[in-house]
C-alpha cells in the first residue's frame, strides 16, 4: 500500500492465479470507476477507493465494503480486506475483490418493494376505517333520531311524512356507500370478466339523458347536449355497456353534485373512426360548478379523495365515484382527463375504444322517448320469485296496490316448475331473484328461455338482486333477463321496468288477451 501497487489476480475455480497486469493501485482504481460504474455512483465510490485513506479506514477493521451500480444495470459489491499488517498493526497488503450481487440486490429490493407495498396497503385500510367509520356512523346516528322524533310526534301526520322522507333519503345514501364501497373492492381485487356485448349506443345515451335532464332540473340546473359538436355515425357498437352507463353516471352525479342552482351542464359525444372495424368515442362533460385546484386534480383519482375536508359534510358522497370511475376506463382500454379550475368549473374527458358491430345506422340523440304514461300494469299476471319472505311480502304488496295479480315461488324449480304448467301467455311478467337455493335466478330464467312455447321467449323476465356490479348486470342479460333490478327493492323502478319492457315491445300480454 505504501507503493500504491497492485497486482491482478485472476479466479478460476479454486485456483487462483496471476494474469501478470500490475501497475499503479490508484490509477487503476480510478479508471475502473470513470469507464465501469454509473455516472451516479461514481461521486460515492471515489472516496472508497481512495488507496491514501485506506490504512487508515482499515485501523480497527479487518475488511469495509460497498455496493454500487455499473453503467450495464447490474450490482457489484467491492471488498477491501486485511492481509498483512506491520508490526504496529498498520496495514501494509490489502486484498481487493469485486463480487457481482445482482441476484440478492434483486431480492432485497422485491422485499422493500413488498415492505413498501405492505405499509402503503396499511395506510390504506386505516384510511378506510376511519373514513367509513364516519360516512357510516352519521348517517345511523341521523335514522336513530329521526325515529325518536317519529315517537315525540306520533300525532303529526305532517311530521310523520317528513320524518319519514328523511330516513329514506339517508338509507339510499347508505345503499348507495356500500355499493360504491363493494365495487371498488372487486375492481381492485381482478376476478371480473370482461364481458363483451353488442348494444345500441344510442339507447345507451338517450335513457341517460332522461335520467339526468331530470336530476339537473331538480337542483335549477340546465342540461344542455351539445348538438353542434358532437357527432357519432355507429350507434351499434361491441363492447360494455354497463361500464360506459356506470362511467358516464358517475361524471354526470359528480356534476351535478358540485353545481350551483342557475347553472349549464352540457355533454356531447364525437366519434374518430379507426379502420373498418373500431372507433374512438370522446365523451364530455362540462359543468360550471366549484372546480377543483391543480394540487387536488393530481390525486382525484385516489380513492376516498375529496377537495377538502370539508367537501365530505358539504357534499354527500363517499369519495370513490372518480376512483372506480378511472379503474372502469382503464379495463375497457380508455383514456380520463380532468380539465378544471376552482371556481369556474371542471370538464371531464373521457376516451374509449370500441368494435363497430354489424348493423350501422345513424343516430341521433334528439330521439324522443317513448313515454311510459302510455301503459298500465293493472291487470298484469306476475309470477315472483323469491326465497326471503320479507322481500316477497313488500314485493307481494307493491305490486297489488299496483292492481297486478301476484303468484309466489320459493326458489327457480318451483318458478319453473310454475311456468311450465301454466297456459301460453298466462304470465305477463317474471320478477326473478338470483341467489335462491335448488335453482338460482339465472339458471331458471335460461331454463324458461328454451321451453318449447311462444311464450317462453318472449315474457319479460326482470332480475332482482343483491349484487350490482356491471358484471352482474350482464350476467342477468345473457341468460335471458330483460332487465336488472337492484335490491333494496323501489316501488317506481320494479313498475318502470315492467312498463319499458312493455313499451320496448317485449309483446307482454294481460290476462285479458289483449
């Protein structure tokens, strides 16, 4: 070390061996940094193999080490260990090794990565506790209230009415957490399959703007299609429908959530055709509410995010709608942007591929809809398949007070076994739910669809159900159901969807024959 010499020793097998390369330790050291380590670490090892220092680094020290990354990717760990020291214990003869650690530097960074993983997935629960601990408790706290008062005022049908109302306002909201809460957890957890429908993406677009041209209208805001920009030549598209009404609902809540009374929210839809086969549809979506700031805009997609905290009283909401939004565009290949500025209002832009399927025609969205008011359910036979007997009672009752004639069946055999011997066109409509024991919901309605009768294929049967994620919905669809209800059951949607199978000529007939 005093000669700052070295000689190169060559490893082979178990012999060791000179390869005659000796010169000067320090200039060698050095050219091996600048020409084989990463300009990053090169600043780090310098020191290290400062030759100068290194008796003295190695006073009390058999062997140091370090570990740095060469400019190829890979991980050298360099050894300096003792061989000879003098008589007053100075070191006079080192031993330099270099030993390639790539394969447990991998391994150490998968166990941080997995630490890191781990702690970031703790953080997360806890933040989720807390944050249902409070969506979730105000709420019951508000319902246990409202039945006390419902007691102090036991005499005031005016009182009862609206006590009443506020309950069932706070239990949707309670509904609709829960469900945003068990989608989120499927989305994240990857056991959904893709389901790939053919659908009418004006029909698609015609019943959400029914929907919300009514919701905006209730808060005094106006709801406006952009005619003039947007465009689209194929409504018969192959794709998911459900993730398309599930994203385009959750834009569209969200803008009229943040939107103040006397305010625009406008839509639109273009379509850029690929090829032949596919298409890219932009959907918008602009609003004039709060906006949102550049800092928040970088993390809206985070689950449980909100502007601040007090956007969580002020505005009723869970937080996920943008979370499982984003989760549903990424898995049918899409792209979201979020344009906003607090204060003036957000516009959201959202990107999806889809295959063009077989029937083109132009569409329009200025399409009237047919109007429900135009037929009645009274006089409707209906056959109504549920094993829980509250929810068939409250099924039971809805429907009489609707004049419809009810038959009950426990589970799918008996509803089959029901609709088989019954006459042809006896059953107007099938209220099916799905998990029953013997036979479930979709099994029985596939069962009915491939009976030897007209009527079998034609009889609008309606799911009811529990579960309802997209994949459901699509599941009810392809084994023969015309529409999927999701419990708690709603005494207006369980008659609007007997009344727009009806109207979407699904050839229900009355008891009557008619």
């Amino acid at each position: 070390m005093q000669k700052d010499f070295f000689e190169e020793i060559s490893n082979d097998s178990e012999i060791h061996k000179l390869t005659g390369n000796r010169g000067c330790a320090s200039e060698k050291l050095y050219q091996l940094c600048d020409t084989m380590v990463a300009s990053e670490y090169r600043s780090l090892i310098c020191p290290f193999l400062d030759v100068s220092t290194l008796s003295a680094r190695l006073k009390t020290e058999e062997c140091i080490s370090t570990e740095y990354r060469m400019c190829d990717g890979s991980w050298h760990r360099m050894l300096f260990t003792v061989k000879k020291r003098d008589e007053s214990g100075n070191v006079t003869h080192v031993l330099c090794t270099v030993r390639s650690i790539s394969d447990s530097k991998r391994r150490e960074e998968n166990l941080n990565f997995a630490a890191e993983a781990a702690k970031r997935e703790a953080e997360m629960k806890t933040r989720f506790l807390a944050t249902m601990s409070h969506d979730i408790r105000t709420p019951l706290n508000g319902i246990i209230g409202m039945v006390n008062m419902g007691n102090q005022y036991a005499d005031d049908p005016q009182m009862q009415q609206k006590i009443r109302e506020k309950a069932m306002e706070t239990l949707k909201y309670l509904v609709s957490l829960v469900n945003d809460v068990l989608d989120m957890n499927k989305l994240q957890s990857g056991d959904l399959k893709d389901q790939q429908l053919t659908f009418d993406l004006t029909e698609v677009l015609r019943e959400l703007n029914q929907i919300y041209d009514e919701r905006a209208a209730k808060k005094g805001i106006r709801y406006e299609i952009d005619w003039k920009n947007g465009t689209y030549s194929h409504s018969a598209l192959v794709g998911n429908p459900i993730y398309l009404g599930r994203i385009l609902s959750n834009i569209m809540d969200n803008a009229i959530k943040f939107s103040q009374v006397g305010s625009v929210l406008t839509v639109g839809v273009k379509e850029e055709t690929l090829d032949d086969d596919r298409a890219n549809f932009t959907f918008y979506c602009k609003d004039q509410g709060v906006g949102m700031s550049e800092d928040f805009i970088a993390h809206a997609f985070d689950m449980f995010s909100q502007e601040s905290e007090t956007s969580r009283s002020r505005y009723e909401g869970t937080g996920l709608g943008l979370a499982i939004t984003k989760q549903l565009v990424d898995r049918m290949d899409g792209s979201i942007e979020l344009k906003s500025k607090a204060g003036v209002g957000t516009t959201v832009i959202v990107k999806i591929p889809f295959k063009i399927g077989t029937q083109d025609k132009n569409s329009n969205l200025s399409d009237k809809p047919v109007s429900l008011d135009d037929y009645s359910v009274e006089g409707i036979r209906a056959l109504v398949v549920e094993d829980n007997e509250l929810n068939m009672e409250i099924f039971r009752c809805i429907l009489e007070d609707n004049g419809m004639e009810v038959t009950c069946a426990v589970d799918g055999q008996e509803a089959v076994e029901i609709f088989e011997k019954s006459a042809p066109d006896y059953f107007g409509v099938i209220y099916m739910d799905i998990m029953m024991p013997r036979m479930n919901g979709l099994d029985a309605a596939r069962t009915i669809r491939e009976m030897k009768r007209r009527d079998a294929r034609r009889v609008p049967i309606i799911a009811m159900s529990a579960n309802a994620f997209a994949e459901d919905i699509i599941n009810s669809r392809l084994a023969g159901m015309n529409v999927h209800l999701a419990k708690p059951l709603d005494a207006e949607k369980i008659i609007i969807a007997l009344k727009q199978c009806m109207a979407d000529n699904s050839d229900v007939k009355l008891h009557e024959d008619l």
